[in-house]
C-alpha cells in the first residue's frame, strides 16, 4: 500500500478535474472579463450623469441660450403666485430679464424683455398693469467667457431678476449709479445731456478720481430704435464723445477714454413706449482699473 494514498488520491482528483474544465476555461475568462467591463462601463455613465448635474446651475429658473422661456414653467409660474401674494399698496413691481449681445431669440423681439415679459403676462390679471415694468439688462459675453454655458447650453448666469419700487420712484434718474456701471440719460435725438446737477456733479467727482491715477474710463453710447441703424450708430457714439468732450475738459486725460457705441442694438426697455425709449437714450460709463 502506498505511504500516502490520500494524496495519490488528491492528484488524481485535480487532474481529472482539469481534464473536464479546462476546455472551457476561455470562455469563463471571458465572462468574467465581460462582466467587469460591463460593471466598468456602468459606473462610468454614472459618472457622467453626476458630472451632467453638477453642472447645472445652483438656481431653479435658469434658461437655455436664445430660448426666452425658462427650462422649467412651473418655477416661473410658482414665482408668479409669490409676487402676486407680496403685492403692497405703494409699490410696483420691476421685472428685468438679462440677455446677451449674442442671444437672438426667435421673434426678433428683444430676449431679455421677453423672459421678463412671459412673467408680467403670467401676473398682468392680478396686479395693475401700470405696476408692472419691464425692463432688460444687457450682459457682457467677453466678460462671462465660455463659463456661461454649459455643454447644453444652458445659461449658469440668473437671467431674470425682480424688484419692490416705490411708485413715485420708477422713473429712472439722469443718472444712474449701478453695481457694475454709471448710466447717463440724454433727451430724444440730441447729444447734449439732460441738464441735471446730478450729472454735472457725478462728473466732477469722476474726474477727481480720475486725473493721475492709472484707471481708464469706457464710456459707450446708446440709442433708442427710432431712425435707421446708421444714424442711430452715429448718435450713439456722438453722446459718448458728448461725455469724454466733459471729462477731458475737466483735466481727464484723452488716453484714459475708450469711446465706442451700440446705436440700438442693446436696449434696457421696450421702445414701444415714451418712458422706455427715455431709458434706453444714455450713455453707459464704466470705471476701467489696472
């Protein structure tokens, strides 16, 4: 009798073992290779959708790039209703859609007053008409870069804002100090500013600023759509000349001033009407620093 039958046994067991499955072996690799690459593949679509929704933006009413109406009507509706329910005595309620040069739209009316107009409409029943302004606010495309959009061209800057306004307060001033720029109104077809001390007066304190330091001045005319497009191109660079003519006479230095014109191609508010015509004569002024 062998020293060691149990492991003659043992070998023998293996080999006949190897016999049987061996001849099957590649295709069991293959199956299990198979369900790797297809656990691979899977958390790669997972990773893909995670990534798709971290770029979306952190806002719920967002919309796609020359599309007026947002991704989502029912948040749009649902900020109609608040509004609606906010309403005070003595207050009007200012809608401003946001838009970019570049946006066209569909309707050939200006993008940025449709999306505030597609909310006035959903409210225009419940709150008086004359409470409701609209208004738009051109972006400046250069200054967002490629971030501005996402790989569905979606917008990821808010596109529609809403204010409370006094009501004996919604006329815009001669001029205007905002967040990001400096707004001077000009009476229909001239180049001369509306006589305000408020104007004269930021402008002195501009100057000020201005002389011997190293910022620069941008200052950028604009027209409202009555006339042909040439003319109005014109009248709008003539207003900004207007305005650099004032602070260089006041010891600002020609080389601190950029002078360009838009004409009418970047309204603020609906030329259909007088008051949003006034708004969009100006001259938008921007401080430059270095």
């Amino acid at each position: 009798m062998p020293k060691y039958p149990y492991a003659i046994w043992l070998l023998a067991f293996i080999g006949v073992g190897w016999l049987w499955i061996g001849p099957f072996q590649s295709d069991i690799n293959n199956a299990i290779s198979g369900g790797n690459e297809m656990d691979a593949l899977e958390a790669q679509n997972d990773t893909s959708e995670e990534v798709d929704a971290a770029k979306l933006p952190d806002f719920p009413l967002y919309y796609v790039f020359d599309n007026a109406s947002p991704e989502d009507e029912k948040v749009l509706q649902d900020l109609a209703e608040e509004l609606v329910v906010n309403l005070t005595e003595g207050k009007a309620l200012e809608i401003i859609g946001s838009y970019f040069a570049d946006e066209s739209g569909s309707s050939g009316e200006n993008i940025g007053l449709a999306r505030a107009s597609k909310l006035g409409a959903l409210i225009g029943d419940r709150i008086p008409s004359d409470l409701i302004i609209v208004r738009a606010n051109p972006l400046d495309a250069s200054k967002e870069s490629d971030s501005r959009l996402n790989s569905n061209k979606i917008i990821m800057v808010e596109m529609l804002a809403t204010n409370w306004l006094d009501v004996e307060k919604t006329e815009k001033e001669s001029v205007e100090e905002l967040a990001d720029k400096v707004v001077i109104r000009f009476p229909y077809n001239s180049t001369e500013k509306i006589e305000d001390p408020a104007v004269d007066e930021y402008l002195e304190k501009l100057s000020s600023r201005i002389i011997g330091s190293s910022e620069r001045i941008s200052l950028i005319g604009h027209t409202d759509s009555k006339g042909p497009e040439d003319s109005n191109m014109n009248l709008g660079k003539n207003r900004a000349l207007a305005i650099f003519n004032i602070l260089v006479s006041k010891g600002v230095s020609k080389d601190q001033v950029d002078v360009s014109s838009m004409g009418e191609s970047l309204p603020v508010a609906s030329n259909n009407s007088e008051s949003g015509m006034n708004e969009n004569r100006r001259v938008e002024l921007k401080i430059i620093e270095q």
